[in-house]
C-alpha cells in the first residue's frame, strides 16, 4: 500500500466528527440478479446550511465498479483518487484488465484502517460487477461487510425501512431503481440533509449507466 497520506496533519476535531458521520446525505445501494443500483441524493450541507445542490455522491474507481460517499466531501474526494491509483498499481503488478469488487473494497478497508488515528470521515458503498453483482459496505475505521442493500447517511434509517419492506433479490433491474429512488425520495421528505434530486447508476454485465431525476 502507498502511503500517500504519510505526512497527513493531525486533526483533533476529527475523531469528534465521528459521532455526527451519518449527518448529511443518504445514499443506497441494491443488489438484484441482474446487476447493482447505486443512488444518492445531491445536497451539500456544512450544519443547517445547503452548501451546494449538484454534488456527485455516486463515483466512477473502475470500468464496472462505483462508490457511493457520505461524511465529508474532501476526505471522499481524496479517498476516490487513492483507490483509482491503487487499482493502476495493482493491474501493473499482477498484469491484469480489471479488478474485482471484493478487491477494491479490500483496498479501501486497508487505507481506512491505515489511517484510524487520523481517520477518514466517510461511510462508503462499494458496487460493481465482476463475475455477478456485488455490493460492500465500508464503515470509517475500515470495516467491511458484503450487503445485498445497504444505506448510508442521514436518511439511512428511513431509506433502509422502504428497502427491507419491498427489496426481493429476483425483482428486474427496473423494479430496484424505482425501489431505490423512492428509498431516497423518503428520506427526503424527513430529513433536511437530504434532498435536491437523486443521481442513479446502474451497473450490470454491460457496463454502468447513469440518471438522474428530480
């Protein structure tokens, strides 16, 4: 692992950060036999202030593998860009095209868990398609767990609840984007982080497609 961050200031506010990570943001992510749906909704905010309307919540890292971010903006930026730089690296030494999924959840795990003492304040979802959909949930010290629908951010408790109420793992591609869009929509209506339309990916055997609706 490259320590990119090796000189990374210390930031004692950080660590007070933790407790407030699921403030701001809800994405969601579900698997169905047929590929991955990922969706975020597209506010910013820094306390009770919209900071931005079109952030980007849903980002590329691999031909067919994309990650949800909540938590902090920059510390999602700066992550994205270390695990693109992994995954070259990684397809250099093994001389391969692509990378799996579980890999590059691994990946990221190893850079959260690197750097506990100085952490990264981020929750993330990792979906893709290698041999057959896969969806992983990261937590900010670097645990992973392997999820078949996942929530993440302010909203998560009420867009995980429309999840659990309707999700079947055979439903078409279709039906798992309307599930997840009305996931997000929920929680827009509850929670004052969250809101300013929904960005959708859909990832399958073919490759990624991108939305967005209002």
């Amino acid at each position: 692992m490259h320590h990119y961050f090796a000189n990374r200031p210390t930031n004692e506010h950080k660590l007070m950060e933790i407790s407030n990570i699921l403030k701001g943001t809800t994405t969601v992510g579900i698997v169905v036999n047929d590929g991955v749906v990922l969706a975020a909704d597209k506010r910013a905010v820094a306390g009770y202030y919209i900071a931005h309307k079109r952030v980007k919540k849903i980002l590329k890292v691999d031909e067919k593998v994309m990650i949800t971010t909540a938590g902090l903006v920059a510390d999602a930026q700066a992550l994205v860009n270390i695990v693109k730089n992994e995954i070259k690296y990684y397809k250099l030494a093994n001389n391969v095209e692509s990378v799996n999924v579980k890999t590059i959840a691994s990946i990221l795990s190893n850079i959260l868990h690197a750097y506990k003492w100085y952490p990264f304040i981020v929750q993330l979802l990792v979906g893709g398609f290698d041999t057959r959909p896969r969806l992983f949930m990261l937590e900010v010290f670097g645990a992973v767990s392997e999820e078949k629908y996942a929530a993440t951010g302010s909203g998560s408790p009420i867009a995980i609840g429309v999840i659990e109420e309707n999700y079947r793992e055979d439903m078409s591609i279709e039906k798992a984007v309307e599930l997840a869009i009305r996931a997000v929509k929920s929680a827009t209506r509850r929670d004052t982080a969250t809101g300013e339309g929904i960005d959708i990916a859909i990832i399958t055997s073919k490759g990624i497609t991108e939305e967005t609706v209002k």
